[in-house]
C-alpha cells in the first residue's frame, strides 16, 4: 500500500485532472491506507461499479486483476513483499507472470512489477502510459475481452459437478 499511494501522488502530480478512487474490502484496511497518509477517495467494497468508472487500474497481481480483466480495465500490476517471503516464494513458484491475465494470454497484457520493481516510480510511469495513451488502452481491452471470453459461459461449477457425476453412470 505505501508504494500504491506514492505512486498515486506522483500521477496526481502529473496529472492534476486525474480522478483517484481507492477500493478497499473492509473497513479496517481504510483505516491502515489513511493511517498511511492516504489523501483521496477512499470506498468500502462495490468493486465491481468502481470498476465501470475506471480508465485504469493498479492492482495487487491477486485475483483482483481477474475482476479487473473482467471489467476491461488496463491495469498496472505490483507485487511486493517481505524479503524472507520473497526468497521462499520465487524458489517455489515457476510462473512467468503472477498476474493471472498475463498467464491466461501467455503474453504481458498487463504491466507487472515484482518486488524490487515495485517502485513508485515504475507503477506511475506505466499508469500513465496507459492513461495518456487510449489506442494502447483500447488494444488492451480487446485482449482482456479474448481471455475472458476463454473462460467459458457462467456456470463452470454446474458443468465441473455434471461432468463428475457422468462418470459414475
């Protein structure tokens, strides 16, 4: 979260027009980002409409960026860890990408900063690519549309049980 919000600060810098919404799960995370020093809006859940406004996103490379993809939002991923789980982690995990989009398309379609390139700096700079850059953004949501239309219809849990249970007749 301290590198989301100064890089935040450092779009807001850049772009003074620029309209900031922070969404956090519960109540207990707004009062850690505003014991950070967060200066901007800051919602409660309702991802999904906050999602609808968005021209761009930063995320954590969790499952959130699936909502955003979803959406077709452009987003700017980071992880960034302690060391100690950073050291255990990237010896067990052999994925190309910890942002689930990038690993569906086998592509980078989201830009992704791990650890030590989880820098101010770096988000902000590709936030702002993508903000002052709407043909690459439409590009974008073109791509994320591919790979959530992959994913198949709703329903995945039903077909997943039918399919199990067709083995047993």
């Amino acid at each position: 979260l301290p590198v989301m919000l100064a890089a935040l600060k450092m779009i807001q810098a850049a772009l003074p027009s620029a309209k900031v919404k922070m969404v956090m799960p519960n109540p207990s995370l707004v009062q850690i980002a505003k014991s950070l020093g967060a200066d901007l809006e800051i919602q409660t859940g309702e991802l999904p409409w906050a999602l609808a406004e968005a021209d761009v996103a930063i995320a954590s490379t969790g499952t959130v960026t699936m909502e955003c993809a979803f959406f077709g939002v452009p987003t700017v991923t980071l992880y960034k860890t302690s060391w100690l789980t950073y050291q255990i982690a990237r010896r067990i995990v052999t994925v190309k990408s910890l942002t689930m989009p990038n690993l569906l398309a086998g592509e980078t379609i989201y830009p992704e900063f791990i650890q030590h390139d989880a820098t101010p700096e770096n988000i902000s700079q590709a936030a702002l690519e993508l903000l002052q850059n709407p043909i690459r953004r439409e590009i974008i949501k073109v791509q994320l549309a591919k790979i959530i239309s992959s994913l198949g219809e709703p329903g995945a849990a039903g077909r997943a049980a039918e399919a199990v249970l067709s083995l047993f007749s």
